[in-house]
C-alpha cells in the first residue's frame, strides 16, 4: 500500500504539469491569434480612414470604365438595417457607380423599396426595358432581387424551351438527340425577359462568403468580394475593393 500510494503521487503531480502545460499553450496561441486579428483590423481601419479622407490619391479618381453593373448580396439579418443600405447605396452613388443591383434571400429590400426610394431621390428602379441606359452623374438606377425572381425566371424559360420542343416534335418525325445546352437556357432566359444584365463586381455583406442564390446564370464572369458585416461597413474599404476590381485583368477565353 505504501509503495503504490508513493507511486500515485508523482503521476498525478505530471498530470497536473501536463494540464498546466497544454492550458498554457492553449491561452498563449489564443493571445497570439487575437493580437494578429486585432493588429489587422487596426491596420485595416487606418487604411479605410486614409483612404475616406483623400490621403491616399490613387483611390481619389475611381476608373469605373470596367464596372458597368455591380451587385450587393445582403443576408437577410443585414438587409433589415435599412439605414446602412442607405448609407451604403449614396457612398456608391457619390464614387460614381451608375447601375446597382441589391439582392437578399428574403425579398427584404423589395420591403423597404419605398423607404430606400424616398431617402435617395436620384435613384430609379431598374426595368428590363431600359437596361444599362446611359445616365447622368447625379442619377443611379437600382435593381431589387431576391431568389424568387430567379424561380420564376427558371420556369418561364423551362416553359418555353418545352414549348419549342413540342412545336419541332409536331413538324419533324426524325428528332435525333434533343439537348438543351447552356446557351438555349440562357437564350430563353433573354427571351422572357428576366436573363438581367451580368454583374461585373459582386460584394457580399454578412457572415457566409457565398452569393446566397444569387440567380448563378448572372454570375459567369462575376468577381465576388467578401465585404463582412454590414454593420461596420467602412466608405473606404468599399472604395478599395472597387479599386482593386478596376485593376484586374480577366481573360474570357474562347
């Protein structure tokens, strides 16, 4: 008995320096991880900051030649605060981005259409009819989508394509292999009208780095940037991110 009680005391005397050990080890790579994350967003908010204020020239005069169209994608929690998309739609329109498109996977824009309107006069809604108009410098034109629009737009063009391949089945006998292709979706896409002009930028606000739906057949040449909450959205890291778009060289292929 007394041999294993002797025993007993240095193992659990090294139990307790090994927990001691990896709890320490534990704290210390959480500190170092925390310290990098908090030296980033300091340094991330001084860059937004110089760059809000005009210090840094570069970012003063936005070649927006190669944004045509931009696309925001809000989670549904960040398109209810509708003071922030307000906010963030007049930082976009005084930069100079003319055609806007904000989707959510809620239709919670469509709800606040009114109150967006009524705050930003010089923005239209987007219509089909008059995609990518040439516009003044004061105006904007704002598309609002959500992903029943993409569902309604899915099955028009299914009815359609159906449609065409009653009408080839009723005048020719000999059918072959009867495929539908990308193009042929994209083609009665277009011809419904809901195909909706191709997003040249898409920024994400919210915690999933995805599009959430957003309609994919829009989406082939699409940059998308994770911008993160939208709640500390900052005019300079936006400013950056279409600054770093206009930089980027894409090739399309063949």
């Amino acid at each position: 008995m007394g041999s294993a009680s002797k025993m007993r005391g240095p193992n659990r005397w090294t139990a307790q320096v090994g927990s001691f050990s990896l709890r320490f080890i534990w704290h210390f790579i959480h500190f170092i991880i925390s310290a990098c994350f908090f030296v980033l967003g300091l340094a991330g908010a001084v860059d937004s900051y110089l760059i809000s204020s005009g210090l840094l020239k570069k970012y003063n005069d936005l070649n927006l030649g190669k944004l045509q169209y931009l696309a925001i994608v809000l989670d549904s929690d960040e398109a209810r605060q509708t003071s922030h998309v307000i906010k963030l739609l007049q930082w976009l329109s005084d930069v100079g981005v003319k055609h806007v498109c904000l989707y959510d996977e809620e239709g919670v824009l469509k709800k606040s259409k009114d109150a967006i309107l009524e705050k930003l006069s010089h923005i239209r809604l987007f219509k089909e009819t008059d995609e990518m108009l040439p516009l003044d410098k004061k105006n904007m034109t704002l598309e609002l989508a959500s992903p029943s629009d993409g569902k309604e737009a899915m099955e028009k063009a299914a009815n359609l394509l159906f449609t065409k391949h009653l009408e080839l089945r009723n005048t020719t006998e000999d059918q072959g292999d009867n495929i539908f292709t990308e193009a042929h979706m994209t083609e009665a896409l277009r011809a419904v009208g809901c195909s909706g002009p191709e997003p040249d930028l898409l920024l994400v606000y919210g915690p999933a780095r995805c599009h959430l739906g957003f309609p994919p057949w829009r989406l082939q040449y699409t940059e998308i940037v994770h911008m993160g909450p939208l709640k500390s959205m900052k005019r300079g890291s936006l400013m950056k991110a279409i600054y770093r778009f206009t930089l980027v060289r894409q090739n399309y292929g063949k």
